[in-house]
C-alpha cells in the first residue's frame, strides 16, 4: 500500500511525464514552399517569415542562399530557435540570418550561421531576447538594431548574449542607431563572446547610415544604457576594436567593460579604444579603455555636469574623522597627564 506522500508524487511523475515533449520533435519546413529561390530574381521576400507565432520552435533547419533575410520572425512571443545552419556568401547583399523584431521571450541557440549581412539582428520593440552558443560568419555579426529609422521611436531591453563565437565578421557585437530616433536601448550584455579576426568586434554606432550619401546630423536619437561587455576576447583586424560612438544629443550611459581582452589579429599591431559622449565604467581592458568620460552616470540627469557628485557625505566623513582624532587625543593627553 502506498502512502498518502507517496500516491501524490506517483501522481506528479505521471502528470510530467505525460506533458514532457523532445524539443528534437519540434515541427520543420521545407523552405522552398515558402517562396526561397535564391537567386536574387524571382522573389526578393525574406524566405520564412513567421509572424504572430506565439509559441514557436524551430530546430533542425538548414537554409542555403536565400533571396534576402533568411529567418523573420516578428509579433511573436516565447519563441525557441535551436539547431539552425544558415548559409549565404558573405558577399550577398541583405542576407541575415535571423531577424527578430516585436518580438518578447526568445532563445536562440546553438546554432551555425554564416551570411552576407546581420548573423542575428533584434529590431525594435523588442525584449527578453537571449542568444547563447551560437557562431557567427562572414557576415555583419550580431546587431541590435538599426533602431530610429526614420525618426521611429524603438524600444529594446533585456537583450542577453552569451557564449558565441565570431568569425572574420565585419562587426562583433553591435548596437546600431539611426539620428533622429527616439526609445531607448538598455539592459543588453554580451557576455563570453570569442573572437577571430573581427573588424569591429565592439561597437555602438549612433550614426548608422546606410545611404550612399551622408546622412544629416539630427538632434535626436534612441537613449542607449546600462549595455555590459563581460569576457569579450580575440583577434582584431582594424586597430580601433572598441568603438563607441554616441549620439551628441543623448549621451550612452552606464555602460560597463570588464575582462576584455582584443589583440590585433595582425602580429605586432596595436588595438585602441575610441568613444564619444559615452559614460561608463571598465576594468580589466585590453586596449585600455580611458574614454568613458566618467566613472558612473545616474539615470534621467544627463548632461554629466549637471550630475550632484556624493561629496556631502564624503565631508561629513572627513570632518567625523577630524573629530574623531581630536577626541582620541584628548583622551590621551588627560590619560598621560593625570590630573
Ligand atoms: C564560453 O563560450 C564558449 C563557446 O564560445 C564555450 O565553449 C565555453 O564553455 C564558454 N565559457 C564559459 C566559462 O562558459
Ligand atoms: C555630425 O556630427 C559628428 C559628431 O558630432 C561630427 O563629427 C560631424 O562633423 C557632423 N557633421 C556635420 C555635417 O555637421
């Protein structure tokens, strides 16, 4: 006879056991029925759009050359994306691999992919994305963004990327930012990123701008914030693998290096650091990172300047100190001069 405890475990066991599904059984498509010819011609649609799929999984795919994005996955939330080999020259225009956009929980992971453009690239109105263990290229590498198009207000938060690999991309990670935009950008993290002769392994460019002919300055653009890089490490081909260019306007804030180490990927050269109007904190960096203008901003108090340094309690404690010391000998002196 079973106890009461042990029917009700009985019980639990058979009800998890009866809702426990492989995510190996996750449903696949043959992606020529979803208009990829690839070549460049006959349809210039991104080969599989998934849009208000709540609920999605995808694994096991392969996608080979598509005519343009390769993966679209909009107006979705709980989304898993496991197992996906995608690839395209890096010499194909507008081939990203994966492109997420409007969009809250999802995972991607352990995937392969290798295009002409973005590897994974998270548009805005996005939120609780999580890449983990994925490689990256050719291609653009893993982007946030472009945020602000035409003066659009874009919101991205809780983006978190760990673990990938990056492969002779032309970006690392990036965070890109059109001008004259507005939302904002923040609790992203990048965090255990290897990389293998990168061009720009860390960059947030808020001058984004893919016209042939220069974009106008503009005097607004999308907030970036509290943006981590934690453990990035590799070869880089250009001597400036940390770039972070921020807008005039609305400065980055709270953004945070630390164990960071990008050598040049030709022997011999050096790697530097560059930013502007960005804040910040860094430890532990190589190249050096002494242009994140100040230790740490505060949120909503922007410019910098304008920011109460905590000195009130730092005199108190100076003057508590001083009396403190005046009062130790006193005390002395009474004890050495006995009345
Ligand atoms: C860092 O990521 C690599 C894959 O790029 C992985 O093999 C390794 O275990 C990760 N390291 C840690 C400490 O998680
Ligand atoms: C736009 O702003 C950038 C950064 O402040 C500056 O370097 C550039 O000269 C400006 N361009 C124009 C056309 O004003």
């Amino acid at each position: 006879m079973l106890g009461r405890v042990q029917e009700f475990l009985l019980i639990l066991l058979v009800v998890a056991l009866a809702s426990w599904r492989p995510t190996t059984e996750a449903s696949t498509a043959d992606v020529m029925q979803h208009g990829a010819a690839g070549d460049g011609k006959t349809d210039d649609s991104k080969a599989l759009t998934f849009s208000a799929c709540n609920n999605l999984q995808l694994s096991g795919l392969s996608h080979v050359n598509s005519q343009s994005a390769h993966i679209h996955i909009t107006s979705s939330n709980s989304v898993l994306v496991s197992n996906l080999y995608i690839i395209a020259p890096a010499s194909s225009p507008n081939t990203d691999g994966i492109d997420i956009s409007h969009s809250t929980d999802a995972w991607i992971h352990d995937s392969t992919i290798g295009t002409g453009d973005d590897c994974i690239a998270i548009g805005g109105d996005s939120s609780n994305i999580k890449i983990t263990g994925v490689t990256c290229g050719p291609g653009h590498g893993i982007s946030i963004g472009s945020l602000g198009h035409n003066g659009n207000t874009d919101i991205v938060e809780e983006v978190h990327v760990k673990d990938c690999i990056l492969k002779r991309t032309t970006n690392g990670v990036r965070i890109k930012t059109w001008q004259g935009g507005s939302g904002y950008a923040r609790k992203i993290s990048f965090e255990n990123i290897t990389l293998d002769a990168v061009a720009n392994p860390i960059i947030i460019d808020q001058f984004y701008c893919d016209h042939k002919f220069k974009c106008k300055n503009q005097t607004s653009a999308v907030k970036v914030s509290n943006v981590i890089y934690k453990g990035v490490h590799g070869t880089s081909i250009t001597e400036d693998s940390i770039k972070l260019m921020c807008s005039q306007s609305i400065s980055c804030s709270d953004i945070v290096l630390s164990d960071i180490n990008i050598v040049s990927a030709n022997s011999g050269k050096p790697t530097h650091a560059f930013c502007s109007n960005a804040y910040g904190t860094n430890s532990l960096s190589n190249p050096l990172v002494n242009c994140l203008s100040i230790p740490l901003t505060y949120e909503g108090c922007h410019p910098p300047e304008n920011c109460l340094p905590p000195s009130q309690s730092t005199k108190f404690l100076d003057f508590h100190n001083v009396y403190l010391f005046f009062l130790s000998f006193l005390l002395c002196f009474s004890f050495l001069n006995p009345l």
